[in-house]
C-alpha cells in the first residue's frame, strides 16, 4: 500500500464518521476546486501497544517523520506531528489520551477496553482505520465523557481519525479562510462554536471547522446518536518558502482541536 492509498483509506473511514466532508468536497469540486488535505488527526489511548508509536508506524514506513511533540495537560492528552518531504502530502497529528493522568474509575474503564485487544493489534498496518476493537457500554462511554472526551470518543470510535483540515491556500476561489466559511454556511453548513474563524492571515495558522455530525454508535447496552468527526479549515500565514511550521509553529492553534 502505498502512501496515497493509506491516505485514500483513511479518508474512507473519516467520511464514515463525518459524512459532511464527502458534501462539503463536493461542494468545492461543483467550484472547479481540487481539494487538498492540510492535517489528518487521529487519536488513541496512550496504552502500551497502542499509542502514538503504534498508531503512527504506517505513516513511518511511508516516510513521515516526527518534528513535535505537545502535552497539553488541561486536556489529558499527548500529540506528535508528522511530516512527509513531500510537501504535497498532509501532516499526520497523532494524540494519545493521557490516561495516567485520568482519574481510578476511568483508567479502570481504559483497561477493561484495552483488555479486550487482538493480540498484536497495534502492530497492524491497517490500526488506525480498523474501527474499535472493543465492546463498550454507553455507561462506560458516559463515564468516560464526564471526565475526558478524548477518552470518551476512543471508546465509543476506536483508533482513527477524527478530523481532517482542508488547505484553505491551495484553492482558488475563496481568497481566505473568512470566504470559505461564509461559503459553507451559506450553503448549509455550521460552524462548530469552538471552530469559529479565528486568528489572521499575518498569523501562522487561522483555523474553523465544522459543527461535527451526529452519528449512530452501537454500545452494548443502548444505540446511541453522538458526536463523530469533524471537517476543518486551515490557512497558513507563513512567507513564501517559508517552512510549514517554524519555531512554536503555530502549535497553539494547531492543536487547539486535536
């Protein structure tokens, strides 16, 4: 499988969680738009076996490389980003829940999750689109969610991607990320309320992204319409030639929605 095709099956498996972004590339493609991926995050539990090694190798054996680590402690959560030498493929942000950090009763919910793993799973090329290997009960979920919604939203989805950002720079209708979203809400689409437009073409990084769809997740006791994944909007403000992400990087806003 070569790096497109990991890239083409990933994408599958997002548009599962968030069908608004099969819409949403429609849309821009009715504009004569061909749209390009900034970042894909996905996310994991920071378990022996599965975390962001684990999760990230497929992307190490088709040549991404680590650049940053992040730990945002409000959040109970660790981050690595991946880069490609090929400036055409996306970033890989790779986030682990801390679960050190969680509180007896949610580690122990963790562990019940974890327990149930395949042997080797986290070795498998195909870990991060595989779905949740784990049966899981929405009181578990519940429990999960109160104190930690990264954790709450590895256990009810599994270990993949949860959102993907388009390159606002690379289309050429919509001169910033400001026409864009006014676009999509024009035609439809919300914007999530922590993904409002926010920063400045000066700045490194401006982000939005859309209100996530609600899809239905089957837990052992209940079916249950949550929150899935998310389609975002990223323009980058560096200078011509200038590298993706320079000192900090605009790490803060790249990582405000991991």
């Amino acid at each position: 499988m070569t790096a497109a095709d990991l890239l083409e099956v990933l994408w599958r498996d997002f548009v599962a969680l968030a069908p608004q972004a099969e819409e949403v590339r429609y849309l821009l493609a009715g504009c004569g738009e061909i749209v390009r991926n900034d970042r894909l995050t996905l996310r994991t539990f920071g378990a022996p076996g599965i975390g962001i090694d684990a999760l990230a190798r497929p992307f190490a054996r088709r040549g991404w490389r680590p650049r940053d680590h992040y730990h945002l402690r409000d959040r109970h959560l660790r981050a690595c980003l991946w880069q490609h030498d090929d400036a055409a493929l996306p970033e890989i942000v790779v986030s682990e829940v801390a679960v050190e950090e969680l509180s007896c009763d949610a580690r122990a919910v963790i562990g019940a999750l974890v327990g149930q793993l395949p042997a080797r799973f986290g070795e498998r090329d195909d870990a991060p689109s595989a779905g949740r290997p784990w049966l899981v009960s929405d009181a578990q979920y519940r429990a999960l969610l109160a104190e930690c919604e990264h954790a709450a939203w590895v256990a009810a989805f599994g270990m993949r991607v949860h959102h993907v950002a388009i390159d606002v720079g690379a289309l050429s209708t919509f001169p910033d990320l400001a026409a864009l979203a006014a676009f999509l809400v024009e035609h439809g689409f919300q914007l999530d309320e922590r993904g409002a437009v926010r920063g400045s073409p000066g700045q490194r990084i401006a982000c939005a992204a859309t209100r996530p769809d609600r899809v239905t997740v089957a837990f052992s006791d209940a079916t249950v319409a949550i929150l899935g994944g998310r389609y975002e909007l990223t323009q980058r403000g560096g200078m011509p030639g200038e590298p993706r992400h320079g000192p900090h990087g605009g790490a803060t806003l790249v990582m405000g929605t991991t």
